[in-house]
C-alpha cells in the first residue's frame, strides 16, 4: 500500500511562543489542523467533502510529543501522514522538521471519527470515504 503524505512550511508567529520563546503547546494543534486541510486539498479529502457527503470527522484523539523547542521566527515544515485502517475512522501521523537542520522537533497523531448529520457515530465506513481509499491507497 502506497504511503500517503504531504507537506507545509510555516512560519512561527511572535502570537504563537511563551515568553522562554517556545512556541506555546495549544499551537501545536493549529499546525495539525494546517496540515489536515494541506492533505484534504491534495488528496481530495477536505472538510466540506466530508461535510458534503452527510458527515462530521471530529477529532477524538490528539497528542504531540516534543523532540526540540520550535523558536520565534524559524520557518519550519510539517509533513502529514495518513495511517490507513479498516475502522471508521482517520487516523494521520505528525512529524514537524526545522527546515534549517533537518532535525525532527515534535511528532503526533489525531484521530477523527464519522458522525452522522444527527450526531451519530458511524461504526462503518461512509460510502464516500470507502471509494476515496480505493482511488488512493491502491
């Protein structure tokens, strides 16, 4: 099966560190989402895709875990990868690098769910999302 990834540099915002000049954690998982919509955009699986087919994909699941400090003003890339399951459910893997020294500076994952239009879980993958993977993941 054929890995799913995409990319994105950023730029760390003086908004965005603590006053050690780390970026502050509740950042992170705005980078995360960053890069969830980067994929949707190359892969076809954006949220009003989802959105569009009767569904929600919240989040149910999301953690990172740091390697090195992200300082104010280094513009570093974030690469996003999908980690197919037969669940219904999302599942991607984090990895943000420092664009200047190849070092890894923080890992982490999200997982996301379908509910229904009523708010339902969907313990079965949608249609949609099903046809999706078969053009993907071949």
């Amino acid at each position: 099966m054929k890995e799913l990834k995409a990319s994105k540099e950023f730029e760390i915002r003086f908004s965005e560190v603590d006053s050690m000049n780390f970026v502050w954690h509740g950042s992170y998982p705005l980078y995360f989402e960053d890069a969830r919509e980067t994929f949707g955009a190359k892969y076809g699986l954006e949220y009003m895709t989802i959105f569009g087919n009767g569904c929600y994909a919240p989040l149910v699941d999301l953690s990172f875990h740091y390697k090195k400090p992200l300082l104010y003003g280094m513009h570093p890339r974030i690469d996003i990868i999908y980690r197919p399951t037969e669940a219904a459910k999302i599942v991607f893997e984090y990895e943000i690098y420092d664009t200047v020294t190849g070092e890894l500076m923080a890992t982490g994952e999200s997982i996301q769910v379908f509910l229904d239009k009523d708010y339902q879980l969907m313990w079965e993958n949608p249609q949609f999302y099903e046809d999706w993977k078969k053009k993907w993941l071949r």
